[in-house]
C-alpha cells in the first residue's frame, strides 16, 4: 500500500521522468528515515515497517553479504512472494554494492532454474513465507556454484531475525555511480526463451 503522503513524493508513471541525483536510492531513503524514524514505511499481511527498522535491518542484510565477499557487480538472487520484506532485501543487496534478481516464487521452477543458469547469482536470500524452497532450484543454485545462502523472514518482527541479530549496522555502504549494475530483470519470453536484461 503506498500511503498518500509518498504517493505526493513519486513521479508521475505516465511522464518522462528527467529528475537527476548525485545520490543513490539507499542514500535517499536513509535520509527519510532519519527524519522519519517511527513513521511507517511498509505495511503487509505480515506486519508493519517503520522506517527505522527497515534501515536497521536493511543495514545488517548488507553488512552479512559484505562479510560473506559480496560486493559491487556481484548479482544476488531473491526468491519470494511479493511483501515488504523485499524492500529490505533490495536496500541492504545495494547498500553492499550488489546488484538484485527477482525470483518470484509463484513462476514454475523451469523458469527460474533458466534464470539462475543465465546469470549464476553469487549469493541467493530467500524471504520465508512458509514454504520450502523447491529442491530443483536448491539444486541449479549449487550447479552454478551459489554458495552464499541467506533465509530472512518476511516480518519486521526482530524476533524471526535470528541469522542477522549480532551484524553490526556500523559501517560505509558502496557508493554507487551511474554505470553500476542495480538489477538484473528477466524478458517475458513470449517468443522463445526469457532473456536477462542489464
């Protein structure tokens, strides 16, 4: 849901947009949460985010993928159903200087094993949402060498965050400029097999 508020601060889809700034989507976004701590920034079935804790945990998201030697032109895949918890995954993989895939979890797995063989992501997070992940993609994951695996639940609540609980959140995020990679979105394939555009 986009509250109205931020329906005021996003562009207009239906106009070119010719705005330009020096600073990255994670930068923006920091900033908004600094003046917005406790506003909410995210709200689903699953739960409400407050801009502070989304900085928070997007934060410790980046500083594991750090740690784990993830870094700028790496591609991380994400394996979920659409929820919020995809805008703390998206915020922590660019903070860490890494470039996203989205793998959604209601495509057959046929499709996603293509994907995954086009782009063979360094590291893989898949947002729980109570089901497992199929063996099939487990096992291209492993095919292409993807040995950096992280499970992030789909709540805000820091109960479900055991994997990320003792990340410090002190840190300096890449800085991005215009020609880094940010994500990696797959054609339909509506004339033959889906191809990955950077």
């Amino acid at each position: 849901k986009v509250f109205d508020d931020d329906k005021k601060l996003l562009p207009c889809p239906k106009e070119v947009n010719t705005a330009k700034s020096e600073e990255s989507i994670y930068e923006i976004f920091t900033q908004r949460a600094i003046n917005n701590k406790q506003k909410i920034a995210i709200s689903d079935c699953y739960g409400v985010w407050s801009y502070e804790t989304l900085e928070l945990l997007s934060n410790k998201v980046a500083v594991l993928l750090n740690e784990k030697n993830i870094r700028e032109k790496d591609v991380v895949a994400v394996y979920t159903e659409r929820c919020g918890a995809i805008s703390c995954a998206l915020l922590g993989i660019m903070k860490a200087g890494a470039a996203f895939m989205m793998m959604d979890s209601e495509y057959p797995s046929s499709r996603l094993i293509e994907q995954i063989e086009q782009v063979k992501p360094k590291a893989f997070i898949h947002i729980k949402n109570g089901l497992p992940l199929p063996s099939e993609i487990e096992e291209a994951l492993n095919k292409v060498e993807c040995h950096v695996k992280i499970n992030m639940p789909n709540s805000p609540d820091s109960n479900k965050w055991e994997e990320l609980a003792n990340y410090n959140v002190e840190h300096s995020w890449h800085k991005w400029s215009p020609d880094d990679l940010a994500y990696i979105a797959f054609t339909s394939g509506s004339t033959g097999k889906p191809q990955g555009i950077k």
